[in-house]
C-alpha cells in the first residue's frame, strides 16, 4: 500500500436517498391503515412490532409459542412487501442516490489512491449501485458494501428498528450469521484511518449500531471522523460519545450542499 494511501470506511444511511422511505410507507400505510403516517410513526410502529416478537417468544402463559409463530409470520410477510416495495421503487427510480453522493466521493475517496469500505444501515441497494457505477470507473473494480441491517434479497433478515443481534425469535443459525457481520463490519472500521458518516443520524435508541461504532473507532489507526450532514454539530455531540479516549482523533462537518466549508469539533 502507498504511503499517501488511505483505508477509508464509507458509512451510510437513509438520508443519503432521495424518498428512502417512501417505498416502506406505502406498505405500512396500507397495513396499519394510518393514511398520514411518516418515517417517524414507521419506525414507532416497527419497533413496537419488534417488542412483541419478543413478548411473544419469550412468555410462559397459555399459547404463547401458537400466537409467537403466527405474529412473527405475519412480520415475514410485511418485511416480503416492504422488500418488493423497495426493489420497485429502484428500478422505476424512485428512489435514487442523492446528487451530492457523487461529489463526495470525488472528494474523500476517489481524489487519492485509497482503500475503502462501504458499511450502510440501508436495505435496498441504491447505494450500492450508484457507488459502484463510479468506483468501477476509478478503482477498476467494485467496492465492497456492507449491508448491517440485512437487505432486499434476504427480506426475512430485514433489522428492522430497535433489533439486536441474539433475539429470541430468531434461530441460532441467524443470530450466528448477523453476529458475524457485525463483527466484519467493526473489524472493518478498526482498520480504517478515516471514518465517512454520510445521511447517518445515529438514532440514540440505536445502542447497537453505536456500540458498533464504538468498538471499531476504538483503535490506534483512526485519524479523523467525517460527518456529511445538514445537521452535522449534532451528529459530532453522539460521535464524541462513541470515541475512545486513549485514542485522540479529528472530527469534521460538512454539510452535503457545500463540501468547501469544514468545521472542526
């Protein structure tokens, strides 16, 4: 590896895309019947449905495995429609990578001869394509994503909001598997020398994502934390919270719409 060159990892969310939730919406609409509802209430109501999965599957009183099975079903097919609703929503470009994707990958990664990671919370794969349609013209090859909250070609393996690795419901062979993910994806981060945060709100009721973090920021190869979002100060307060302190490190903001003002944290 060149001396200049960098490991950089790449992590995304949701406000990296344009309408992210509108595909997610029009299921939940439809299930609950909530005309109005918004990203909020989707989450409000995803995680609620998350809490009975482990009533259910934990609970000792008459039927309790019976009515388990049978919500946890229900769940698997609203995760098959949300999956379908995401998919569509891609390929007739409705959902799309936000224009300011492309000039920042030009402007951290692609402006030097480095090494990256991309890590996204996201479940369709819109990034990835739009990602890889300019890696591939500068790298000469594809950049790995990785998918921490599952993605549409696994719909069961959906993370939907407030989900942790070793639920309940889930069998063995599943927890293994996003065990190990998260895993890969920390290790990932432990080797980087930058550290990207684009359209990542860092939700405080995420404690798992922010362990995550946590755990691969905590190494003596981070040199700096960048934050590309409109609310960037904010997001700094919650990286702040995740940074070991025997390893001291830079922390940026920039926001999406002017990436030639960098303000230091």
């Amino acid at each position: 590896m060149d001396n200049n060159t960098k490991k950089i990892t790449f992590i995304v969310g949701a406000g990296a895309i344009e309408n992210a939730w509108t595909p997610v919406l029009e299921v939940l609409r439809e299930s609950s019947n909530i005309h109005d509802l918004d990203a909020d209430g989707a989450n409000s109501i995803l995680a609620r449905y998350v809490y009975l999965m482990r009533f259910y599957s934990t609970g000792t009183f008459p039927n309790a495995n019976a009515l388990a099975q049978g919500f946890i079903s229900e769940i698997d097919k609203l995760k098959e429609e949300i999956a379908n609703s995401l998919t569509n929503a891609e390929q007739n470009k409705i959902t799309k990578a936000r224009p300011q994707l492309k000039d920042i990958l030009y402007k951290f990664i692609f402006s030097e001869t480095n090494e990256c990671v991309a890590i996204t919370t996201n479940w369709d794969t819109v990034l990835d394509n739009a990602i890889n349609s300019l890696g591939q013209i500068n790298f000469g090859n594809d950049i790995n994503v990785l998918h921490l909250h599952g993605d549409v070609k696994s719909s069961k393996k959906l993370y939907l909001p407030s989900e942790v690795v070793r639920e309940p419901y889930r069998t063995k062979e599943d927890d293994l598997e996003m065990g190990q993910l998260h895993g890969t994806v920390w290790r990932a981060i432990e080797e980087c020398n930058i550290s990207i945060l684009y359209g990542l709100s860092l939700d405080p009721l995420d404690a798992e994502l922010g362990q995550t973090l946590a755990a691969g920021w905590s190494s003596p190869n981070l040199e700096e934390i960048i934050i590309i979002n409109p609310t960037h100060e904010k997001i700094a307060k919650r990286v702040k919270l995740l940074i070991d302190e025997r390893y001291p490190v830079k922390i940026s903001g920039y926001a999406p719409d002017n990436l030639n003002i960098k303000v230091e944290y």
